[in-house]
C-alpha cells in the first residue's frame, strides 16, 4: 500500500494496453483487471514489465498481416 493507503489495480484493454485504476473505482468498460491490488508504484512496475510493445493489438496485427 502506498503512504496514503490508496491501493491501484493494472488494468488491460482490448488493444492490449495497460493503465492503472484506483481499486476503490468501479473498472471502465472495455478494459479488465490484472493482478491484485497493490501500491501505485508497485503497479506501475509491473506495468514496465508487462508492456513491452507500445503499439496497440491491431497495429501489431496488421504490421505481421495477421487478422486480428
């Protein structure tokens, strides 16, 4: 947890990109949680881990010529 005990979740859209969300907050449609909740610093690493390719799903796709 962070100094102000505020607690993020990772979460994921359909175009495979990451962003963080306060735990207390209903997730947006369209996108979906990884992971537990956890300290924003601590969520946002993981994020550095997980997201290695920036472009999204279909722009990837599309560069291999696979549909998507």
């Amino acid at each position: 947890m962070s100094d102000t005990g505020e607690t993020y979740l990772i979460v994921r859209n359909d175009e495979e990109q990451y962003s963080i969300w306060r735990s207390d907050r209903e997730v947006p449609a369209g996108w979906t949680t990884i992971g537990k909740p956890a300290a924003r610093e601590e969520c946002l690493a993981r994020i550095g881990e997980l997201w290695t390719d920036m472009r999204p799903a279909s722009l990837r796709a599309a560069m291999n010529g696979t549909p998507r």
